[in-house]
C-alpha cells in the first residue's frame, strides 16, 4: 500500500479504537448496511479525504467509481451529511 493510501487509514482511523485496515475499510465502501456499520469512518473517508485519493483508493480495492458514488449518494442520504462524491 502506497504512501497517499497510508495517509487515507490514518484519516480515517485517527480518532477510533477500532482500527480499520485497508481490506475492511474498502469492504464497508460496498454496501450501505457494511457502512452504517462504521459510520465514523466511513463519514470521514467520504469527507475528509480529498476525492481523487477517494477515487484511487476505491479502484486500487476493485470498486468501480460509479459503485462509489452510489454509495455515497446512499450513505449522504442515510447521515445527512454532505459529500463531494454524493453529488
């Protein structure tokens, strides 16, 4: 795992005692029901990293980005929360 994709788990994980790695972090960017069991980090995966590394991080994992756009359209809906890739 690259250097940007270090940098996403540490975004991601900074304030939780449940540590996500790679594998199960792009495992809740599959589904709504996996999401909403991470809400935290899946909230700032969705807006706090910047969307390009969202995009390359998503297709590194073998997730399409019209998959993860849905997704966060999905998880913005169920949060009301506002995110780049939901729009």
């Amino acid at each position: 795992m690259g250097k940007h994709f270090v940098s996403v788990l540490t975004t991601v994980n900074a304030p939780y005692s449940v540590q996500l790695d790679d594998a199960a972090l792009a495992h809740c960017l599959t589904s709504l029901d996996l999401a909403k069991q991470h809400p935290g980090h899946v909230s700032a995966f969705l807006g706090e990293v910047p969307p390009a590394l969202q995009v390359q991080f998503a297709v590194m994992h073998d997730i399409s980005v019209p998959d993860l756009k849905a997704l966060a359209a999905a998880f913005s809906a169920w949060s009301g929360e506002s995110y780049p890739l939901a729009a």
